[in-house]
C-alpha cells in the first residue's frame, strides 16, 4: 500500500482487532475479533490495527450501464470543383455510435495499455509478434466495432503493429482516454458500468500491460506509469473484491516516470486469474499460500498497518471539501478524514498587496481594520510562543507610510449595515414574514435595539422604516391595518428566498409582460439588486449595443452605462446556458473562472421567483392545468403526456450541462387504481421489469401528488439535476420521488410519497418508454388519471397549514405544488 502522510492530527478510520484462541478437549480454534469502526487521531494508530478502505458502490442505470457511447458527430462526404457535396464514393463511414459490451470494453482497456494514436489519424497497438491471440482479437473486433480496414507490421526485436486509419477515431481515443502514456485513462462514465463491463475493462488492460503467473505463487501484476489510470485500476479491483497492493518505483533514465505496480496474490491471486483473466481452475495448482492480510468486512476492506514513521515536513497542509457529506481521501490507500477544525501552527501572516480591485471605485486601499485582522491570525495558542505579521511594501519610500497608515493609526469606525435600503428591506419583511413582530411598534422597538440605532439617529430611523413598510404595502408583501402587519402568501415566499423585496418586484413585473424571450428574462434578472453586474472594458461597447437591437431591449434608462453593464451580465449568462466552454465564455468576458462561477451561483439564486408572483393565464373551465409548454413535449394519440430530457454520458462529476454528448430520456405519467400489499415486493417487481428494458420506474401515492404539473415538475427538476451532476439519490425515479414530497432526505420522500401497504390510488412514470400500459398490465392495476387530480388534502400531506391555504385563492394553490418543487433547489 502507497504511504499516506498526514498530520498527528487527521483523524483516520479505524477498527482494533484482536485474536480469540480457544483450547479444550473439543478442539483448538482461533478467531478473530473486530471492534466497531471509529475516527481516531494518527497519532493514536498502532501497529496491526486495521485502517478501512471502502468499495465504491457507482450509480448504475435502470438498463445496467451505458450502453451506447458516441464516436464522432462528423458526415462523411465528397466534393467536386464545382463545390457540390455528394455522398463520398469511397469512404468507409465510422458508426457514430458503438454499443458497450465486454468485447468492446475489452478493447478500450487493451488501448489504454497498449494503443497508441497519430498525427495522420493512424490508431495503432503496439504488441509483441509472439502474442497471436491479441492480433486475433484486434483483426476481428476493430472491422466488426468501427468498419475500418486494418494492417499488421512486423519490426526488429519482437514488435508489432496492428493498426487502422481514421482520423475521427484517433480524435475519439485522444478525448476520451488521454494521449501517451502517462496521461491514459478511463472515462468515468465506464468506471460507473456494470461489474461485467468493469471486468472487461481489467482483463484487457491486464493482458496488455499485466503479468499472470498462474502455476507459481498465484501471482498477478499490473503496471503502469500513468498515476490516473493506477488509482483508476485500483477502484475497479476493490469494486470486483479484490484488495492490491500498490507500490511505486522511481524513474529510470532522462524523460522516464514513476512507475505504479498493483499486484494480487495468494487467494485473492487465484480468484482473479480465474473469474477475470479467465484462467480455468485446474491449470493454477493449489500452493501452500493462501491467507491474505486485507479482509472484504462489511462492504470495505481492512488492511493491517506495519510501519509507522515520524518524518519531518515544512511544505502546505491541504483541507478538501465537497458539498452535502464527509470529505475525506481514500486513492490508493485508506480513509482519511478531511482536515478541517485542526489547529495547525500558523506563526506568521504576509500581506503582500494593500490594494484590490472594486467594480465601482477601481483600485482601491484595503481598509485598515482588515489589515489589522489579517495579522491578528499570526500566532496560535499552544503552538506558536509569539506571532510575525509583515507588510510588504513597493519601495522603501512607502515603509513610513504604511507604519503611520496600519501600525499607528486607529481602524475605521465601524458602520451598520442596515443603513442601506435593501438590506433594511429585507430585515423588515425577514421580522413581519416570520411572525417576530406582529405591529409597527414592535417593529421599531426591535430596531431601537440595534447597532444602527446606537449609531444613528432614532428619529431618522423611524422615517426609513415607514419608508420602507410603505413600499412593501404597495407591492402587497406585507398587509398593514391599524398599525397591526401581516407577510402576504408573496411576502413570506421572498423571505424564504433570502432576496431583496425590490428584486421580487421586477422579476414579477417582468413575468406579467407579454415578452417571453430568453434573454429578456435573464436580463430581467441582472437588473436585480442581488446580482453582481460584469462593467464594460472599452472594447465591449459595440457588441454589448448591437446585442440590445437583436434583443429589442429600446425603451428609456435612466443610467445608461448600468444599463450596459446589465445587458452585459445577462449575455455572460446566456452563453453558459447554450453550453459555450469555460475557456471561451471567460477570454470573452474578460473575467476569470472564479468571477463565472459567482455569476452562475448568483443567478439562480436570484431567479428563482415564485409562481405565485407570475400572473399567468389560467386555462379554460374544465381544462387540466398545465405548466409552460417544453419543445420536447408531445402527446401520443392514446394522450399520454410525454417527454424527453437531456442526460449526460460524460465524465462523473461535471457540474454543467455537458456538451460531451448525451442520449435522450422519455417518459411517461399516468395515474392507476390498484391494491399495494407489499410495497418492497411491487417494487422489486417493478424494477425486474424495467431492469432488462432499460426502464427506471416510479412509483409515488397519488394522494400527495396535487395535480398532473405536480409530476412532471418533479420530473423535470430530478432530470435536470441528472444532468447537472447534483443528483442526491441513486436514481433518478428516487430524485423525482423527492422532489414530489419536496424533502431533502429520502427516506423523508418515501415516508410522505411512497407507496405503503393498502395504498389504492398511485402515481405511476416510466423513463425510457413511451406508455405505462405493460407495467399496469403487469400488476393488474386499471389506469385512471382522476386520481392525479388536485385535491385539498394532498397540499396538507406537502407540509401546507390552513393559515398557508388561506392567503392564496383557490384557483392558484395549483402554485403552492410547484413552488415546493422549485425550492428544493433552494434548500438542498
């Protein structure tokens, strides 16, 4: 196992073992006793304790994996001197797209040890001229997988190369498996394939780059020089149940690298030869080998620690984060937690810069009681007997200034922030929508109690919050009569939002143009007071206007270049929707990644208004209610609604809406009537059925769904949160499920939603099929979409109190639903 260096301090994961002998006249026997895993200082590690190293468990789709990847997107054609295009006479056409069965993994993990691409477009193997069972393979599968014609040369010491020519199929490996040796790897989206699948991928990057010895110790090893593909080969053994140990080697000449060895022996040794490298039983001779040090207990393995070494380090210690659960590392080695709340030494603080950039005022000088904070962190107690803070200054000529400015003079006085209006908007609607006070005398007694009063004026006070509590009576967040002050439905909806009343208004006043572009609603959302704007550099002025007359945004502005700056951010935004890169969005906004990512957080979180702000039309008497219509909805002639959602088949973990390719996803919502007696037994059935068929099915009580826009809400939102990478559950019929019952946790959502013993009316959607007509066949159940209809008593099991009900006309709690959809977004 790969040392892994940590502070005294890191807190790994840990059991204590010990072993239990028995010795009577039934017998001598020993056993060996585990204690419960616990978090525990390194420096409380000991020799032979045993450090965990979980097994990834993958998300794997309804239909066991990804089956179809993409290859290229290119046609190929001809041209004559004429400049006509035609059909190219004699060109092989490379598919676009190849099924992923364990003959293809099998070749993509042969490629990653053995392959090879060049300029021209030549796709090769390098292998040894004795190894005839890979040239077979290689003659058979690339004509069979990409219809290309393939050649076989012989070259001095044993080397051979098979290869083929395409350019589009060297671009394909290039991207998705890396060029040369030590940048190869596997893209994540077959890390999270089926076990079959991962099991090719092994096989063929072992008989490329792996040795077996099968009639020895039992003995495999693998080795490589790209340290990604090392951790990535290390995953899947551990997914297989297979421990290795890593080692690593250091270069040997000039231009060599590291070398990472993974082997497996003894019991483990001999259970890969024969489940993976197909290696058959009788041909590996039982040895005298066969106890392994690292045990698969309880879904992670245990690995005894030998060596434990104090070694002196002056370099950074590194504290990672990720969002919703534990940080901690586990590459090739064990888990170790995230090293946040340690109280490292930190002796002594450097400011190099007293100056920073702001949008309104340029470059300006950092304030002094900043300063003053940043060097009081110099110095920790019980680590450091004294703390150093150094300025450093551009010259010589500067050193009195910045003693007299930092050193000698006091900080600045420090000021309320409730002197500005839209933060004592939002603090007044804050108090009123959560019932902290109910009049306008409670209302200034609380304020008269704030710092901004004991460095105000009470008297001036007064007048800026009648002020303001006479703007939110007249855009209705707030009801005031006698003195007395009640938060309207839309009041407590902005102060759940965290946002400025004054942005609720213009986004609601937006909502009620007639104008439904694009781009208007997201420049709607720039003029907002809760998002930062982009300010103009001196070549922006001619595209920034020219996007104003295509956007047909000609009316009065009071400040013209604000306005600019608006339209400016709202493009910015507008990009990144339609999947431009990063690298192209940031040169020409001439912004870094980290100013993007501010504006894509911003956004959202700006936008995200009610539905009850919006005055939409509401449909005819007698029509079902419907949300906005999507491009990709359609209704088939049964009247079955249906939809289709983009998902992504890139790499794990890519937050944005990828533009590595995608597959399309349908489904479908219809409401039955049926009896549930065993709702795990229905659902195992229902996942039988749609396992083999690529389907995913959910299964929901239609007693909580109010309304057909209530699912395909949820729908929507847990496709999209597929698509971002942001999914919590491990399917996406279980995201639906949460966003359906709008709860954070889901055993929260199966609690509310799900189906339950004697459950009669149900929700029921299939992703990846065009009708639920087979699965209600299947159980018997009658198809009746009434039970999907609003009813009262379904907003009531959403959390929703009679108070809540009162304050919206009946005609629009249809809202209610979709609004506690949209804010799971909110407080996830």
């Amino acid at each position: 196992m790969v040392p892994v260096r940590m502070t005294p301090r890191h807190r790994v994961l840990r059991n204590d073992r010990y072993r239990f002998g028995h010795h009577g006249v039934d017998g001598v026997w020993h056993v060996m006793i585990r204690g419960p895993p616990e978090w525990v200082r390194a420096s409380a590690l000991r020799i032979d304790d045993e450090v965990m190293s979980p097994v990834e468990m993958p998300e794997v789709f309804a239909d066991g994996g990804q089956r179809l990847i993409e290859i290229h997107q290119k046609v190929f054609v001809g041209r004559n001197q004429f400049g006509s295009v035609f059909p190219h006479p004699t060109a092989r056409p490379l598919p676009q797209t190849i099924e992923v069965d364990e003959r293809t993994a099998e070749l993509f993990g042969l490629y990653v040890a053995e392959g090879f691409t060049g300029r021209n477009g030549d796709v090769g193997f390098g292998i040894a001229t004795y190894e005839h069972e890979l040239t077979r393979f290689l003659q058979e599968t690339l004509p069979f997988l990409f219809n290309v014609v393939v050649y076989v040369r012989d070259n001095t010491r044993h080397r051979r190369r098979v290869a083929c020519c395409s350019r589009a199929l060297a671009e394909f490996f290039d991207r998705e498996f890396g060029r040369r040796a030590p940048n190869k790897h596997f893209p994540e989206s077959l890390m999270n394939a089926p076990d079959n699948i991962v099991r090719a991928l092994v096989r063929g990057a072992w008989k490329g780059d792996g040795t077996i010895d099968p009639g020895g110790f039992q003995k495999a090893r693998y080795t490589t020089v790209s340290p990604r593909l090392a951790e990535q080969m290390s995953r899947m053994l551990r997914r297989l149940g297979f421990m290795p140990s890593v080692s690593t080697a250091p270069p040997r000449g000039i231009g060599k690298h590291t070398q990472y060895h993974l082997c497996l022996s003894g019991t483990q040794g001999t259970a890969f030869l024969s489940t993976v490298m197909d290696v058959h039983p009788r041909n590996i001779p039982k040895g005298n080998r066969s106890h392994n040090t690292k045990n698969l207990v309880d879904g992670s393995f245990r690995s005894p620690v030998r060596k434990i070494r104090t070694v002196q380090y002056s370099g950074q210690v590194y504290n990672l984060h990720v969002e919703r659960d534990e940080s901690y590392v586990c590459s090739f080695a064990f888990a170790v937690h995230n090293s946040a709340g340690i109280n490292l030494p930190a002796r002594r603080v450097i400011v190099r810069d007293l100056n920073r950039f702001d949008v309104n005022l340029g470059l300006t000088r950092i304030p002094v009681l900043e300063v003053k904070q940043m060097c009081g962190r110099a110095g920790r107690p019980k680590y450091d007997p004294y703390g150093e803070a150094i300025l450093v200054a551009k010259d010589e000529d500067d050193i009195d200034e910045l003693i007299q400015d930092y050193f000698l003079s006091e900080p600045e006085a420090i000021e309320s922030k409730l002197g500005s209006e839209p933060a004592l908007r939002m603090h007044v609607l804050a108090n009123i929508a959560t019932g902290h006070v109910g009049s306008e005398e409670e209302l200034f007694a609380f304020f008269n109690r704030t710092f901004f009063a004991f460095t105000g004026d009470v008297h001036a006070i007064r007048g800026k919050i009648l002020e303001v509590l006479e703007f939110l009576a007249k855009e209705d967040f707030i009801s005031r009569h006698d003195g007395f002050l009640k938060a309207t439905f839309i009041g407590k909806r902005t102060s759940d939002l965290y946002i400025d009343p004054l942005s609720a208004v213009k986004m609601r006043d937006a909502l009620r143009e007639s104008r439904d572009d694009r781009f208007f609603h997201l420049w709607t959302v720039c003029t907002t007071p809760d998002m930062p704007k982009l300010y103009l550099r001196r070549g922006d002025y001619a595209w920034v206007e020219q996007r104003i007359e295509e956007a047909d945004l000609t009316f009065p502005v009071e400040d013209y270049d604000f306005f600019l700056a608006e339209v400016k951010t709202a493009s910015l935004l507008d990009d990144w929707i339609t999947e431009r890169t990063e690298e192209e969005v940031t040169k020409k906004f001439g912004i870094g990644p980290g100013d993007l990512l501010a504006r894509r957080r911003s956004g959202p979180r700006a936008g995200a208004v009610p539905t009850g702000l919006q005055n939409a039309e509401r449909p005819p008497e007698g029509e079902s209610e419907r949300p906005r219509a999507h491009p990709d909805d359609r209704s088939n002639p049964r009247g079955e609604d249906q939809g289709a959602s983009r998902s992504p088949r890139g790499r794990q973990g890519d937050r944005r809406p990828s533009g590595l390719g995608g597959f399309r996803v349908k489904y479908s919502i219809s409401g039955a009537r049926g009896h549930v007696k065993d709702p795990m037994e229905t659902i195992r059935q229902a996942q039988d059925w749609g396992g083999p068929r690529g389907i995913d099915v959910l299964l929901a009580d239609a007693t909580v769904v109010f309304g057909r826009a209530h699912v395909e809400s949820a729908i929507r939102h847990a496709l999209r949160a597929h698509d971002a990478g942001t999914m919590v559950a491990h399917s996406v019929s279980m995201e639906a499920l949460r966003y359906l019952s709008a709860q954070r946790q889901v055993a929260d959502a199966i609690r509310i939603a799900g189906i339950r013993a004697g459950t009669q009316e149900l929700a029921v959607a299939v992703f990846g099929a065009d009708s639920t007509e087979e699965l209600l066949k299947l159980f018997g159940w009658v198809r009746d979409d009434t039970v999907l209809e609003p009813k009262k008593r379904s907003l009531t099991a959403l959390g929703f109190t009679k108070q809540a009900l009162s304050t919206v006309p009946p005609d629009r709690q249809n809202d209610l639903a979709l609004e506690k959809v949209a804010l799971l977004d909110v407080w996830k």
